[in-house]
C-alpha cells in the first residue's frame, strides 16, 4: 500500500512539473507575441522570468529589457540591482547572453601581433578609422606585455567610407602587423595593391552573427566581450580573470 501511495505521489508530482513547464511555456510564448506584434522588426532572442515580482527579462535587438507577462509596460536601459549584495543583474546577464566561444573565432583571419611571450589572448574587432581604435592601440594596449592581439578588420562603412580600401591595403601589404601598427600608432598607410583575397567580407559576416555594432570590440578568452577603449587596467583585469578561468 505504502508503495503504491509513493508511486501515486511521484506521479503527480511529475505530472505537476510537467504541467507547470507548459504554462510557463504558454506564457512565454504569448509574451512573445505580444512584444513581436508591437515591435515587428526587433528580433526576441530570449525570454526568462526574473525572481523578482514577476518581472520578465527579454534580451532583444541586442539589449536587455524588463516587463510583466502582459507586457503593460517596459523597462528599458535600466540595471536590475539587487540591494543586498549590490550585485549588478542586468550586467552580469549581458556578460552570459552576449558571451563568445573563442574556440570558433577564425583567428587565421586576424592580423596577429605578439608582445611578451604572448600568453593571454585577446581579438579585437577594428575600423581602420574609427579614432577609438587608435586610442585604443595608442594608448591602453600599448603597455600591456604577454599578450597576443588578434585584429579582425571591421570597416563600418556608413561612419567611414574610406575604411573599407584601408582595411584591404593593410592586409594585402606584405607584412600585416607592421601595416597595422604604423597605421594606428603613426597613421602611416601602406602603398600596394588592395586587390588581393581579403576576409573583410567575411568577418563583416561574422560580425553581425556575433551582435558587432561597434567598433573597438574587445574579445577575450573566456568569451568576455568589452566595448569601447577601455583604460588598460580594466583590459588587464579581464585578461587575468579569462586566464583564470581556462
């Protein structure tokens, strides 16, 4: 009897489960809805409910945003704080949704710089003319040893018009690193053909895959990804916590 009654518990137990998934399923799907139907070119990547009063997190056109299961309103452009230990939620979310496999990155198609013994890496997604990637370069990475520095070429053609041919020269010249660095250290462009087979189509491709709207992107090797010049004791600190982490 005492088996049976068990068996029964068990069973409704799961059942319950079972049944508990679904509704929640059914309620992401209609808040799904809802937010597509009003927002029709933004795509929804991620619906998940928070544990805080029964707020909603969305993670969509790249952002996150909050809301009910109605959405009867919205919280955009705001950080979820959790008082007691001052942890930041919304930015530790963005670091899991926005979070890169560093094993996939076709680092055969970077400009390859090394300083140090080149121990801890880092890709960089970088407009030939865009000025914070000079900074960048110029000032912060400058001092950084026991690194090696992946640069993907992004020219963003719209900002810059011109990056695109820079970005061709810079890589069909017969050493890239070099091109590169006198490039962004002394603005000095070197003079060759620009008609050679070049990644700059496919790594605009995998930039748009990977979310890339902004250039300096900063990449590490635990999948952390930071935008803009960050000051290099913020670089050396991802550095050092991707190292760990490995």
């Amino acid at each position: 009897m005492q088996k049976k009654l068990l068996g029964f518990f068990i069973g409704s137990f799961l059942m319950g489960g079972a049944f508990l998934m679904s509704y929640a399923n059914a309620d992401d799907a209609a808040l799904r809805k809802a937010i597509e139907s009003a927002y029709p070119n933004v795509q929804v990547d991620s619906i998940k409910k928070t544990a805080y009063s029964g707020l909603y997190e969305v993670y969509m056109g790249g952002q996150i945003i909050y809301t009910d299961e109605k959405f009867s309103f919205l919280i955009a452009e705001g950080n979820l704080i959790e008082p007691k230990t001052k942890r930041n939620i919304t930015s530790e979310r963005m670091d899991e949704l926005t979070r890169v496999d560093f094993s996939k990155l076709p680092l055969d198609q970077a400009i390859k710089v090394v300083r140090g013994n080149g121990s801890r890496k880092l890709v960089v997604f970088s407009d030939p003319d865009c000025p914070f990637c000079k900074r960048l370069e110029q000032k912060e990475l400058a001092g950084i040893t026991d690194i090696t520095v992946y640069t993907f070429l992004y020219p963003l053609d719209q900002l810059h018009p011109d990056a695109g041919n820079k970005a061709r020269a810079i890589w069909c010249s017969p050493d890239r690193a070099k091109s590169w660095m006198d490039w962004v250290l002394n603005n000095q462009l070197v003079k060759g053909t620009t008609s050679c087979d070049t990644p700059v189509e496919s790594l605009a491709e995998l930039g748009r895959k990977l979310g890339v709207t902004s250039t300096p992107t900063l990449i590490f090797a635990d999948g952390k990804r930071m935008l803009g010049a960050y000051p290099a004791a913020e670089i050396e600190k991802a550095l050092n916590a991707a190292g760990r982490k490995k």
